[in-house]
C-alpha cells in the first residue's frame, strides 16, 4: 500500500481589503497561485472597525475554499513586524517604550504595561472564539528599534524598554535599580519578559479552543531586537516555530538562506514543533524575482512543514511594492505550484 504523504502547506500573507465579493475572487486566485492556506493580517484598526468583516472572510477562506485560516495581530503596539499604526499608541502615549540612552520614548507599545496586556487580550480572545481560525500567527515579537540599534546591527550599550514599569520590575526582580546600559541581567531581564508575554498570549488562545494553533515567527538569528534564543521559542503552548530570512533586506545571500532554514527546522524538531519558513515577496528588485524559487526549493529542502509568502500580488499598491509585482506573484505562484506537484503520488 502506498503512503500518502502528508499535504505541504504553502500560503500567502493578505491584508488591505474588508469587501467581501472582492475577498472570493482573491482567495480563487490565491488557490490557482498553488496556496492551500491563507494568512489574514488583521491591524488594531481593522479589528476595531472592520472585525466582522475578517471573520466573515476567515469563513469564506475556510467553507468556500478549504484554507486553513491563521490571523496575524499585525504591527499591534508596534511590537509585533508589520507598518500599520497603532490604536493603543494613539490613546496611550505614556505607555511607550522608552530609549534608556536620551530616555525618550519610542513609537512602541511596553508590553510589561498592564494596560497593553489587557487591550491585546481582551482581542485575543475575542479572535479565538472564530471557528473559522485554526491559529495566531505571533509575528516578529521585538523591542522596539532606535537609532542606534537599527537592523541589522547592535553595537550601542544601550536599550530599549527603560520605562517605570520595566524599570519597577528590573528592581523588584533582582532588587537594584536598572541600569541604562546593557548588563547580563538587563539581556535575561528582557528576554524574559518577552517570553513571558508570548507564554501569555498563546496560553490565553490555548484557554478559549485547545485546537488552535500558536506560530511564532522568531527574527532571524543574527537581528539583536527579537528573541535571538530560539529553543526559549519553543514553549508548551505553541505549536510552530517559523522564522523570515528576508535576504534582499539584509543584504544577504541564499547561502544564509539555507543556513537560517536549517537551524529553524532543526530547532523546531529538536522541540517537536512544526516549521514554518517565510519567503520575500515584497520589495524585490527588478530582475531578482529568479531568486525566489531558488528560496522556496532551499525551504522544501530543508523539511519545513509550512510555506508562506509575505506578500500577495507582490506588494501591489502597498509602499513596499516590488519593482514588478506582477512577476514576482507569478513567480511565486509558479515554485508554490511546482512543489505540490511533487508531492502527489
């Protein structure tokens, strides 16, 4: 008897649209781009006016076309990878993260706050009770960036979060005042918090329907502002550790490309999680969409179970548009289309 083997998942991050009619014909053209998933990038203030709408969508995804549907809380508190402004921020500036060198703040939610905690969970919840979502995709979770700690290098003593709340929690964890600069117990201290939200986050999902799945997408390895531990990642909550080596934005190579897929796959097995690998589809120069199905085979290659592009159409009409969005969709489509061909039996 043959094996079958299990469905690769390949899907495309969507985002910018709550008109439903326009949503099927997307989604139809999503699936003929060889996707079988789809993930719902959904900002603070398309949750505050437009939720209904995304969950209508979520339906359709999954009834009308047999996605699986995931929901990503896309740049919420800017804390989390995306451009969309914040809700929270607006309404709450003196909960921002602050720069311990000039103690300003950042355009960044401190997700130590009470306040934050509550506004995101009171959402999370909410999402979670959508029959039609089989999971959270917890993007990039970070400090916020400053000037002298941008991407992809982290050479300043200093730091983000230095508010009252972080600096109030530093001292009634290790009883000393928190230093303005980087220290091993600032590094762990941070760290810590940042798993301890996460932990949160998925555990609240896990609270509300045990099915739904927690991915989180780790930064690659080598950017200072994530979580850089990724085996801290892989916690009992979650589900499936994934990871976006963006190498055209990082000036790098598909060399660190198989490299960054191969210790994510790695870690995630190690911790028996599933894998999930995110391949550039914005912002590609003219003449480099070639490199994209050189990515996508890197990905299979390395044994991820789920394949995701970020973004549909390219990036069309979004200011991170690539130079011809029409090819790299097509593209994209093309090396999605070929790897489930070579998974049918």
């Amino acid at each position: 008897m043959v094996e079958v083997k299990e469905q690769l998942e390949l899907g495309v991050a969507y985002h910018g649209n709550v008109y439903l009619d326009h949503a099927r014909s997307d989604f139809k053209e999503i699936q003929e781009h060889g996707c079988n998933s789809i993930l719902l990038a959904m900002s603070e203030y398309d949750f505050e006016q437009w939720r209904g709408r995304y969950f209508k969508m979520a339906r359709i995804a999954k009834e009308e076309f047999d996605f699986s549907v995931y929901v990503n809380f896309w740049a919420w508190g800017r804390i989390f990878g995306g451009e969309a402004p914040s809700v929270f921020l607006s309404n709450n500036a003196e909960f921002r993260q602050v720069f311990s060198k000039t103690k300003n703040p950042f355009p960044a939610a401190c997700f130590n706050t009470k306040a934050f905690q509550k506004y995101i969970i009171k959402a999370v919840r909410k999402v979670a009770t959508v029959a039609a979502v089989d999971g959270f995709f917890w993007d990039e979770p970070h400090y916020a960036y400053s000037e002298e700690n941008l991407l992809p290098t982290n050479l300043t003593p200093y730091y983000v979060c230095y508010c009252k709340t972080c600096q109030d929690l530093f001292f009634e964890q290790y009883q000393y005042a928190m230093p303005s600069t980087k220290i091993a117990d600032v590094i762990l201290f941070k760290e810590q918090r940042l798993l301890g939200f996460l932990q949160n986050l998925c555990q609240m999902v896990k609270s509300v329907d045990s099915h739904k799945k927690n991915i989180i997408c780790v930064m690659p390895s080598h950017v200072p502002t994530g979580m850089s531990n990724w085996d801290l990642a892989c916690f009992e909550s979650m589900d499936v550790l994934a990871t976006d080596p963006y190498w055209m934005l990082f000036q790098k190579d598909l060399q660190w490309v198989q490299e960054e897929s191969k210790k994510l796959v790695t870690t995630a097995k190690k911790h028996k999680k599933g894998s999930q690998l995110w391949v550039l589809a914005f912002r590609i120069p003219k003449g480099r969409e070639v490199e994209i199905p050189k990515a996508v085979e890197i990905f299979h290659q390395s044994g991820a179970d789920s394949i995701f592009a970020w973004l549909y159409r390219g990036g069309l009409q979004t200011f991170v548009k690539s130079d011809d969005p029409a090819l790299v969709w097509e593209t994209v489509g093309a090396a999605f289309k070929r790897l489930r061909e070579s998974k049918i039996i």
